[in-house]
C-alpha cells in the first residue's frame, strides 16, 4: 500500500515536473527587433545601416535603420544572428518570464549585453470594446 | 432465414441507412466537389471522433448516452483560457491545457457520477439537466471570477469592465499545432495524421479497457446492477469512474475539436458538445445500452457530411440556406429523441418477450437481485 | 423542534434558501435605491405572464408523466393560434379569442400524438420529451420559413415570405389583459388585473377538472398506475388526456405570455420556454409526480421575484449583472434536487 | 462420517420482526459431508433463518438476532452477506443472480476474475488488470467438473436453459476455494425430472469431498432421495428433526402443516352457501411473474367462502389476479349474476370484472391495493366511484361529473367506524397508517363496490395477531350477513381452515385437490407438495 502510494506521488511529481518543462519550454515571447537609436543599459546606441537578423532557425528579417520587425519565439534558450555594418554577431540568450522584449540590433552589435529588455504591452484601447458584445445569453442555441 | 436476417439488419441499422441514403441525394443537390467534401471529413473526422468515443465507457456501464461530457467539455476550455492567458504556444500549450483540464474534469466527473447515482433510471435527463447546472457555475467562474479573483495577465482576454473573459478566445497559439505536428499530404488533401495518432490510441485503449477487470466490472453494472453488487462489485463507485474517465476523456476531445477550430467561443463551444457528439454516435448505429468504435467511426462521417451539404442543399431546393441550418438542428434533435424512443420500446418488447419466454416455463422471474433478500411469506 | 424539522425536510433546503434569499433582496432593496412598488409592479406582470405556462406542468405531473419538458409543443400550438389568427386579419379581443381557439385546436391534435408517444415510452418521459420538444420546435422553424404566410405585419419585407422572428402585437392584441381593469397605485404600481384575473380562471379550470370524476382518476393513475388499472381505469388513456390537456395549457400560457410581452417570439425562441416553467413549479414543493395550484403560485411569484430582484438589486450592490447566471444555477439546481431527491419511501 | 466435529451449529437460535415472533429456539448441527433437508410451509422460518444464516442486512435492521450461530466450533455474527462468504457458506437462491450477457465462465468468476497484473496496477490499482481468460476458462471447468455436469464454458447467459443457468449459479459458489457450506434454496424448481436428478447427483458429489449441504425443497421426494437428515420447521419452531432413513413422505408432510386439531376449528357454524353455482373456472392459465397459473379449474357455489391454498409460488396468487384482470390470463371463467344469468366473464380487462360485480382485495397491499400518498376516504371510494359513478354529483345535467366530498366522508366515516380503523381523520395519507389499518382500508375498498363475488388474496400478510383475527372475523361477518360469495387465498392453511367451507390446494400450477376444512392436516401438507398431483402434472408437461 505504501509502495503505491510511493509510486502515486511521484507520479505526480514526474507530472507537476513535466507541467513546469512545458510552462517555460512552451512559453511565447514576442522579440520586437529595433533598428532604432536606442538607449539601452545606460549607453546610448546609434541605428545602424540595414541589418538581417536570424532568431533561432526562424526566416532572416531584415530591418532598415529606424525600423522595426517582430518575431514570436517559445522557450527559454534562444540564438539571435545578427549581420549588418560589416560583422556578424551570434549570440545564445535566455529570455525570463515575459510576454514581450525590445531588442535593440545597434546595442547587440555595440556588445552591450543589456541589448534587450521587457517590454509590457499597452492595453488594448479602449475602442476595442465599441461592440457591446459581451455578457452572452446563456443556452442560446448556436446556430449549426 | 436468410431472409430474416437481410430484415433484421436493416431493422437495426434503419437510422444508418436513412442517413446514407439522405447524404447520398443531398451530395449532388449541394453542388460540393468530392475532393472538398472529401477534405472536410477528414478535418471533421480529426476534430469530433475523440469526443465521440468519450460517449462509449459509460454506455458499457448501462448509464446511457453521457450527456455530462460537456463537464468535460467546459474543464478543457478552462485549460486551454488559462494556456492563452499565460501565453504557452504549441504543443506545449495543448498539453499544458489538458493537465490542467484533468483534474478539474476528474472533479467534475465525481459530482456527476455522484449525482447520477442518486438518480438510479433517469441517469440521461439528470447528466443533461446537471450539465446546464455547471455551466452555470461556469459562467460565475469565467464571467467573474476570472479576472478578478483568479489572476489573468493578459488583459486582451478580459471584458472592458476589468473582469470576466471576452466571448471569443483567439487560440493563435495552438491553432491546428495537433493537426499540423506531422503533416502528410496526399494528392491535394491534407491528413491531421497526429490526431488521428491520438484517436487510433484512445481506441486502443478502450479496446484494452474492455478487457481489464475494470472494464469486466463495468460491463456486469452495466447489465445488472443488483446481481453485480451481490457478487461484490462496488458499483456505485464503479460507476463513478466510468463517467469520470469519460470526462476526463471530453475534456481532451474538447481540446482537439478547439485546437482545429482556433478559436473559443468562452461561453457557447461546449453548450453543443454533448448533443452534437451524441446524435453522431446514434447516427452510427448506436443504441442507448450498444455503441462501438464503429459506430462512433461511421456516425461522425454521415452526421457531419450531412452537415456539409445541408445548407447548400436546402438553398438549392428552396432558395433559402436558412432552411439548411434548421433542417441540421432538426436532424441532431430528432435523431436523439428518435433513438431513445426506439431505447425506450425496445426495453418495453424485450420485458414483454422474456415474459412470455416465462410463460408455461420456469414459474419465477430471471435477474433479480440477490441482495433483495428471500422474501418472508 | 421536531416539527420544525419535519417541515424543512418536506420543504427542501434549497426551497428556504432561495425563500430567504428573495425575502433578503426585497429588505435590501430600499437601501439600494431599488423601489419597492417598481418591483412589484414587475414581478405581478411576470407571474401574470408565466403562471399559466407553470399550470400547464400540473395535470402531467398529476398523471405520473412527469415534469412536461415538452412544454414547447404546447408553445408551437400557441404561435399557430396567434400567427393564424393575425394571417385572418383579427384583432382586439376577436383576435385573441380566435388566437385561443385555433391554438387549443392545434393543441389537441399535437397533445394526442405526443400523449400516445409518452404511453409507449413510460418511465424514459422526460428526456424524450425535452428532445420531442427540441425537434418540434425545429421543425417548426422550417415550416415558418415555409407556410404561404401572407399578411405583411408577419412576413419579412424584402424576401416577400418567411415570417419574421418576433412580430409585433401592436395593433392586435397586445396588451389586451394586462390594460383589462388595471389599476395604478401611485407613479410606480400598476396592476394588471385582466391577466391575474385570466390566470385566477384557468386556475379555476384546472381546480375544477381535478374534481371531476375524471380529475380523480387521473390523480390516482399519477399516484399509483397499478392501483387506478385494478379499479378499472384505462391508465393510458388517463395519461393521454393529461398530455392534451397540459399541452393546451402550454397554447393558451403562451399567448397570455404575447399578449403581455408584445411580441410573437418565433424560430428558436420556444426552445428553453420548458426550463423556467418547471423550475418554478418545484420551487412551489412539487415533486415529480405530485402538483397543486398552490405549488405553481408559489413557484411562480418565488421564481419570478428572484428574477425580478437579482437583476436590480444584486446589480446596484456588486456594480454587476448577475441575473442570468443566478436564473441558470437557481433553475437548473432546483430540477437537479428534484431529480435526484429521493423520493419518500413508499414500499 | 458424523464423528467428526460439526461445521455449522446452530443454537437456540430465534427471530422478532416488530414485536412478531418468527423463530424460536431452533439448535440442530451439520456435520461436514452431511445433506441437511430443510422443509417448512411458507412463513414457517426458513428464510428467516436461511436470512440469519447469510447475514442478510434486513435481519440487522429489524434488530438482529437470539442464539448463536457457530462455524468449525467458532461463534459468528455476519453483519453482510460477505461476511458468510468469506466465512465459507454459499448459497444459491431461489431467483437466479446471473449476468445474462455474460459467458457460463464470466458469471462463474463474476468478481474472482483471474488477472494478469501489468503497469497500471501499480499507479492504480489491481482493477486494471487484464483478465486472464485461459486460465478462467480452466477454473471455470474445474468447478463444472466437481458438479459433474455438461456445460459450455463459452455460452451466453441468456441463451441457457433454465437448468444450466441453475448449475452455473452453484459452479460459482463452489469455485470459492474455503467453500464450506452450500445452501440451496428450493434449486430443483425450474429444472426437468433429468436436470433434477443430474443436480442431486452432482450435489452428492459435492458433500462426497466434505462440504456440508443444506436442502431446502418442498419437493418431498427429492428430500427423501437426497439428504441425510431431515429438520421440519413449523410455526417458527423444529417441528421434527430426525435422520431420513425411517421417515416417509406422510410423515414430513404431516409434521409439516400438522398442528393438533384444536376444537376451535371443529366448531360447526353456520354456512350461507347455497346450491348455485355462482363462478366456474376452467382451464384457467394465468402469466404473472412468480405465480405462473397452468391450467386450473373449479366451482364455487353461491354464497361460499372459498379458501384456495398452497405453497408459494405455485400460482394460487395468480388466479385472482388472472380473474380480476390484473394479469394477462387464457382460458374460460363463467359467472351467474343476481339473476341467475350465466355469463362469460371478460379476462384481462380489469373493468369488466369489476362491472359485473367482482371485488379484489389484492395481496400486493402497497403496491396494488392502495393509493399511498392520497388520503383514507379516496382509497375507499375511488373504484366504486370509477366503476359505479357513486359519490358523483352530476353539474350541467350530467356534463360534468363532481367529486360529492360529502357522500366520500359519509362513506368513510361508516367504515372507519365498523372496521375500528385507526387514523386521525379521513383525510390522512395512508401511507402513515399500519398495515392492519391498511388492510382494514383495503376491504372497506371491496366492501363499498357491494360485490356479488370478493376475491381476498393473502389478506393476514403481514400485520399483527390481532389485526389478523379481526380481519377474518370481518370477512366472515360480511359473508353472514350479505351471503356474498368469498374466494380467499391464503399461505396459511390453518387460517383457510378456519373460515372456509372448501379449501383448494394449489400445485405447480394446477389444482391439486379440494378438501373440506376439517381433512387432517397431512392431507393438506401431501397435496401442497404434490405428492399426488405431480404425476398428472409432469405428463402434462411432456405433452406440452
């Protein structure tokens, strides 16, 4: 009996372990990719001319100066090329627990490692919520 | 001989064959290509056959069609609201949902097995009846709850007024990750061959359940509760996990069937679950106490082709796609009630043949329970 | 003490709850700014217009065929009646007595099939009537689309056919009992005394039927169908004119309901009709297959008033609209304890 | 083989259902290998102490039992029925506990399943695993084996004859392995004269290899063939407890229903039956589950009380009903109205009975016989008022037919005062009165229909010694004083034959013989188990 429950819980254990791998591996993070002036850390970094960017083994981007790309990524472990102004950059970065994150390409080129930061998105506006949609009739039947 | 057994068959499988002869001269009428319709089933196939097959565990137990699998229904959409919430993508996303779903499905499998248990006879009308119970409590929990009592991060989800989840649930993150995790295309039509993966491993395993001590145990509630309770087996509880695994089991169906659809209507996908996933598996051939695998298998095809071409084949006929839409929510309605009416006189005929079986026979009555005791004269 | 148990056990717990509950939110009302008189008012118009739909679960429950879930059948009955009645071009009280007339009609014949449905299928009546219900109401919304409907008040304008989903009374027959001999006490209080009095009628109907010879034996066939077959009586023919009647009840219910409400509802709008009604007449202390009118006027006003309530007072406290999910957990928890309450032991 | 020490003793063993004395004092032992036969008319205590014996809860709920009750020298007390199977005794009932879709070996294993453990036992629970169906099948004939008898380990339930479905229920209690004790209640009912005597053989062979045996049949003969010794139950008491050699079937019938002949019985009275022959039933045969009616036929005078005895479920039950409507029922039944008309009564519409002046109080009192949930005055009133249109006002000249509540109470008032019934007024439920109330309400019912004929099924069932007495002094009374013709079924010989001018005694489902009352007991106790008739029966069966 005690064999049993042994084995119950850590059965639960194995699933609360693999519910957590899933929690961080499974996680979306929207990378903002900048090719802006920016002042990250403390320094200030100036644009620089077009760059392409690769983020894991997603399709290049390329972004002009003063422009702006995203991509989305899931998991904790990424790898971010970037090549423009002559050098390529590689760098392997862990992202926290965040929805969003600006990363600037003149920062990452400069080797600052403070090149990206979280960002929190804006509340969706308020003009979103016009359409009075919302408290459903409970029961209505569908239409098929 | 011969004879009686062409007329029996087509007695018993009468609801089928209407139905293929129904889909047969509706196909032309509607104007779809084959290749389209063709596509169509397979997506709907992939999207419906787990919640179908969620239906048969308590059918072996004798408790009917499991109109309580919309609990499950409602225990995977909280999954898969708290997944978009926090943001989880993929097939991470999809697991994650069904491991929250489990437990709350489990808990909500137990108050409907329990309640179902006090309602010994009239298990249908009451799973049906505690379905639009919880989804009460569900829309407590969803429309106020969330939001303000239970965190959610992401505002985009919540109602203006600051709590509450919005109507619709934008599930971008795990839109078709199932169907799409190991593509295969065959000459233009596209095959979820990983949610077929999953069904063909749930039917497995109701086929291994059925031969497990559990599944024996079910199938002896299932035809006798009196006999099966004097010879030992608990039944109420045996009972209990038959719809608690056909909940938990809804709950994954209810994931798939949102991960290929891609959106959550928060408070309408599951109000249909049941009744939809139901008159498919009667469509099949299934009977209130009889439902296989290839019931389940044939039912969806027949009942969603018949989905397909409906609406098109009214506007054809009549000028009015309009007429297609009811003529759907009749068909689903109609086959429900047609079948238990069927359920309901057959019992009647079967009581009556064994009485007469009785008749000039043997001068007691068969399958009464032990435990009633010998009565005191 | 004892007896005091005694009653809450008889009563049911969920009963006093919800009892409670209503008394607290007309007590609360005042401090809310809700206005008494404004309630009142409101709730007698909604019990005028849902009692008669909560009668026509009586001689059903009385005869032992359970909670009429097929009370939309009875609804369908109600709209022929009404919408027939406006293709003939009738209004004012014509128009509603027609409107009566061809419903009861359409009653009967539609309360016959589904009697003699219910007699082949005993012990299963309550799922099989919800789904006989569903598809009638199915059906119907086809044949709405379909009949040679003509007058234009009903038919959509730019299609030329198909009737509209709700049609307005205006002009017809709205109104026409809630206005018979209403009063008003002060700004906020009317009384629609037509309609209570139309109900106080029915109601006599019903108490009067129950008396009868066949009243009786019908009574006895809900309470014991094996006692009422060895006195001779025929319990499926018993059964069958409890359907008819209780379908009729359901036609005229939900004309009373129009009258009142202004509209025709069509399409999937009979749907839920059933849920409320029964809700309300076990709220009243009805059991499964034992009804009174006490128990439907109690039921109703109960039913009603925390429908009443909850919307105005529950939203000036928590600032939120709670009504809807309050109805759905009150209705359906009350048929659920129902269903599940085991019966008295009677062996 | 008796030397050794006694697997079952019973002593001083006694039984109270509400204040209702139903066992007293009963000791007797079995010994291991010994075949005990247990007879006893209905109501004499064989259930009871059969119920005892397997710990049936109904006994614990009415507040256990006296004496003890001793296995291998040590005391127990079951509190479930599991409880004696885990303690070795299997029985094997009168009604069959069998899964119709399951196979000869699944019901023999139901619930002791061989299993192949796997993974999943482990996360949760032996319940996963699979069925080991070989080795099911294996155990499954080992025990056909040991009962020395041909069945088909693969064969549905439902398609079995009745005998085999009888000889898979004893597979199954044998196949435990620490079986120590098999009752049998009454097995050889259903089964043919060959399946019968295969069954004795088999259990022969059972108590060969030591297992004790106790035999309940009513069957006489088979007891005699079978068993060892003979214990005779009668009245709640051992009436006779002897060895089986030595005893004849006269002996155990008359210890059976034999009390001595008291005066009271022998008092001549008055008897209103007259020369006329009011109801003639021939041929009757009646389908009521449990009470099968084959072919019966008899006569009954005008003005007679009628007694129609026998043992349960033979089909004396069954020809009431069958008369009255109630079940489905062939043959023909002719009757003579207040005019002399013979006429052909109408089977299987219950109306019709009634209308040509039949009453029926049933046996089925909660069941059949009463409106539970509505009030005296209903219950009283209500077929007159269906059949007979009394206690109906009519409004609109006859349009509409109104309940007279006032006639309803007059009527009920009268008879709540001559039948002395206990309720606090006529408007109480009846479901909270006693069951000799209930009764008492049951004949009012019959008595305002004023019928010409009253059938009186089982009318003493269970209520209490006074009730009983008043309730047949009430019946006789009617009879004096209206000459109403009364055809009185009964389990209890002595009460037919303290009220009766003729007592019928009915056998598998035929008419076994009709006596006057003051025949000697044993008579009675043959013909109850169909020492005489069985031969005609069981020719009848053939030709069937």
């Amino acid at each position: 009996m005690l064999r049993k429950l042994f084995i119950r819980i850590l059965l639960l254990g194995a699933v609360v372990a693999f519910s957590v791998f899933l929690f961080s591996s499974g996680k979306g993070h929207t990378l903002l990719l900048d090719n802006k002036t920016a002042t990250m850390g403390g320094h200030e970094h100036a644009a620089v001319s077009a760059v392409t960017v690769t983020v894991d083994s997603l399709k290049p981007v390329k972004i002009l100066p003063g422009e702006r790309d995203l991509v989305v990524v899931k998991g904790v472990h990424h790898r971010i090329t970037v090549s423009g102004a002559g050098v390529t950059v590689e760098k392997r970065f862990e992202l926290p627990f965040e929805d969003m994150f600006l990363c600037s390409m003149p920062a990452l080129l400069d080797g600052d490692d403070a090149w990206f930061e979280a960002k929190r998105p804006e509340a969706p506006k308020a003009a979103d919520d016009s359409n009075k949609e919302e408290v459903p009739v409970a029961g209505e039947i569908l239409p098929l | 001989m011969n004879q009686s057994k062409t007329t029996r068959f087509l007695i018993n499988n009468a609801v089928t064959i209407l139905f293929v002869i129904l889909s047969i001269m509706s196909i032309p009428l509607s104007g779809y290509s084959l290749p389209y319709l063709f596509q169509e089933i397979l997506t709907r196939l992939g999207r419906n056959m787990f919640l179908v097959l969620s239906l048969l565990i308590p059918i072996i137990a004798g408790m009917g069609l499991n109109f309580g699998i919309v609990l499950g229904a409602m225990a995977g959409q909280i999954g898969l609201i708290l997944v978009s919430d926090w943001n989880i993508l993929g097939m991470q996303g999809i697991l994650l949902a069904a491991i929250i779903g489990t437990p709350i499905s489990v808990f909500l499998g137990w108050i409907c097995g329990s309640v179902m248990n006090r309602a010994k006879g009239r298990e249908m009308v009451t799973s049906y009846i505690l379905g639009f119970f919880i989804d009460g409590l569900y829309q407590l929990v969803v429309l106020y709850l969330m939001g303000s009592l239970i965190p959610v991060l992401n505002r985009a989800l919540v109602l203006s007024r600051g709590y509450g989840i919005r109507n619709a649930v934008n599930l971008v993150g795990i839109r078709q990750v199932l169907d799409n995790l190991l593509p295969l295309q065959i000459a233009g039509v596209r095959i979820p061959l990983a949610t077929y993966l999953v069904i063909a491993a749930l039917c497995l395993f109701i086929v291994w359940f059925r031969k497990t001590k559990l599944g024996q145990d079910l199938r002896a509630v299932g035809q006798d509760m009196g006999t099966a309770e004097a010879a030992g087996i608990p039944v109420e509880r045996t009972r209990i996990i038959a719809i608690i695994i056909s909940t938990v089991l809804a709950c994954y169906g209810q994931i798939i069937f949102l991960q290929n659809l891609g959106t959550l209507n928060t408070y309408n996908s599951h109000t249909q679950t049941g009744m939809f996933a139901i008159a498919a598996l009667l469509i099949g051939g299934a009977s209130v106490v009889k439902a296989t695998i290839p019931n389940a298998f044939i039912g969806v095809i027949l009942f969603h082709l018949l989905f397909i071409v409906s609406p098109m084949a009214g506007k054809e006929l009549v000028g009015s796609a309009q007429i297609g839409e009811y003529f759907r929510q009749f068909i689903s309605f109609g086959i429900i009630a047609v079948a238990l009416v069927l359920h309901a006189w057959r019992r009647r005929n079967e009581a009556e043949q064994s009485r007469s079986l009785l008749r000039g026979g043997g001068a007691r009555q068969e399958g009464q329970s032990r435990t009633a005791g010998i009565k005191e004269d | 003490m004892n007896r005091l148990k005694q009653f809450i056990t008889d009563f049911g717990w969920p009963r006093i709850i919800i009892a409670l509950f209503l008394i607290s939110l007309f007590f609360a009302a005042p401090f809310v700014d809700v206005r008494i008189d404004t309630s009142f008012s409101d709730l007698f118009n909604r019990f005028g217009m849902n009692a008669v739909l909560v009668l026509a679960m009586v001689p059903m429950v009385q005869s032992g065929c359970g909670l009429n879930f097929g009370l939309p059948l009875g609804v369908i009955a109600g709209l022929l009646g009404s919408t027939l009645s406006i293709e003939m071009g009738m209004t004012g009280t014509a128009g509603f007595a027609m409107a009566i007339a061809i419903a009861c009609l359409f009653a009967m014949v539609l309360g016959y099939g589904y009697g003699k449905l219910l007699n082949r299928v005993k012990g299963d009546e309550m799922m099989i009537a919800t789904y006989v219900g569903f598809s009638s109401v199915a059906f119907m919304s086809i044949l709405w689309l379909l009949l040679p409907f003509k007058s234009p008040t009903m038919v959509w304008g730019f299609a030329g056919k198909g009737l509209r989903t709700t049609i307005s009374l205006e002009g017809f027959w709205s109104h026409i009992l809630n206005d018979f001999l209403a009063f008003r006490i002060g700004e906020n209080f009317v009384f629609p005394t037509g309609m209570i009095l139309f109900f106080a009628v029915i109601c006599l109907l019903v108490w009067s039927f129950m008396h009868t010879k066949t009243g009786t034996a019908l009574t006895a066939v809900g309470s014991n169908p094996e006692f009422a077959r060895a006195s001779g009586i025929d319990v499926n023919r018993m059964r069958t004119i409890s359907v008819v009647f209780s379908t009729m009840l359901g036609a005229v219910g939900i004309l009373v309901y129009q009258q009142s409400f202004g509209f025709i509802q069509l399409y999937n709008a009979p749907f839920y009709m059933a849920f409320p009604a029964v809700a309300a007449i076990l709220l009243g202390g009805a059991s499964v297959n034992k009804a009174s009118m006490v128990n439907v006027i109690v039921g109703t006003l109960l039913f009603q008033g925390i429908l009443t309530m909850t919307p105005s007072v529950i939203n000036s406290v928590l600032k939120t609209d709670m009504s809807e999910v309050i109805r759905i957990i009150v209705s359906n928890g009350m048929i659920l304890y129902a269903l599940t309450r085991r019966t008295k032991v009677s062996k | 083989m008796n030397s050794r020490n006694p697997i079952l003793q019973i002593t001083n063993v006694g039984k109270e259902y509400y204040g209702n004395r139903v066992l007293k004092d009963i000791s007797f032992d079995l010994y291991p290998g010994e075949i005990l036969g247990l007879v006893g008319e209905n109501g004499a205590g064989k259930s009871t102490l059969m119920n005892i014996l397997f710990g049936m809860p109904v006994i614990a709920d009415t507040g256990g039992y006296e004496g003890t009750i001793s296995i291998n020298g040590t005391a127990v007390r079951f509190r479930t029925p599991f409880d004696a199977l885990d303690a070795g005794i299997g029985m094997v009932h009168q009604e069959f506990s069998l899964i119709p879709g399951f196979t000869t070996t699944e019901n023999i294993l139901l619930n002791s399943e061989s299993q192949k453990k796997n993974i999943l036992d482990e996360v949760f629970g032996p319940r996963m695993d699979i069925l080991d169906r070989p080795d099911m099948r294996r155990r499954a004939l080992e025990a056909i084996g040991k009962l020395g008898i041909q069945l088909d380990p693969e064969m549905c339930v439902s398609e079995m004859p009745v005998g085999h479905k009888q000889f898979t229920e004893i597979a199954r209690e044998i196949i435990r392995k620490n079986m120590k004790i098999l009752v049998l209640d009454e097995p050889t009912a259903v089964l043919t004269e060959s399946e019968a005597s295969i069954l004795l053989d088999g259990l022969k062979k059972l108590a060969g290899e030591g297992i004790g045996i106790i035999f309940i049949s009513h069957r006489l003969q088979e007891v005699l063939d079978l068993t060892d010794k003979v214990v005779v139950l009668r009245d709640g008491l051992i009436a006779h407890e002897a060895p089986t050699a030595g005893l004849t079937i006269r002996e155990i019938a008359r210890r059976m229903v034999g009390r001595g002949f008291d005066s009271k019985e022998a008092e001549v009275r008055p008897s209103r039956a007259t020369d006329e022959t009011v109801l003639e039933v021939e041929n009757l045969w009646v389908d009521m589950p449990g009470e099968t009616v084959r072919d019966v036929s008899f006569s009954v005078r005008r003005g007679e009380i009628f007694g129609i005895g026998g043992l349960a479920g033979q089909g004396k039950l069954g020809i009431p009903n069958g008369i009255m409507g109630l079940m489905s029922a062939g043959g023909s039944v002719h009757f003579r109205d207040r005019n002399g008309v013979r006429r052909t009564a109408i089977l299987n519409d219950p109306r019709s009975a009634l209308e040509q002046g039949m009453a029926f109080v049933s046996e089925d009192r909660r069941g059949v016989g009463l409106l539970l949930d509505e009030p005296v005055d209903w219950n009283i009133v209500f077929t007159s008022m269906q059949i007979q249109g009394r206690f109906l006002k009519p409004i609109f000249g006859g349009l509409i037919k109104w309940r007279d509540e006032g006639a309803i109470r007059k009527t009920a008032w009268e008879y709540i005062h001559s039948l002395e019934i206990k309720c606090t007024s006529e408007r109480q439920p009846v479901i909270e009165l006693s069951g000799g109330n209930q009764q008492k309400i049951c004949l009012a019912k019959a008595f305002t229909m004023k019928p010409e004929i009253m059938f009186v099924s089982e009318p003493t069932r269970g209520i209490d010694i006074g009730a009983k007495r008043l309730v047949l002094d009430t019946l006789r009374q009617y009879n004096q004083d209206y000459g109403t013709t009364i055809i009185m079924v009964s389990s209890e010989l002595e009460e037919l034959r303290s009220i009766c001018d003729r007592i019928a005694v009915i056998d598998e489902g035929c008419v076994a013989g009709i006596l006057p009352p003051g025949t000697e007991a044993s008579e009675f106790g043959l013909l109850m188990t169909g020492v005489t008739a069985r031969k005609t029966t069981q020719q009848q069966g053939a030709e069937q």
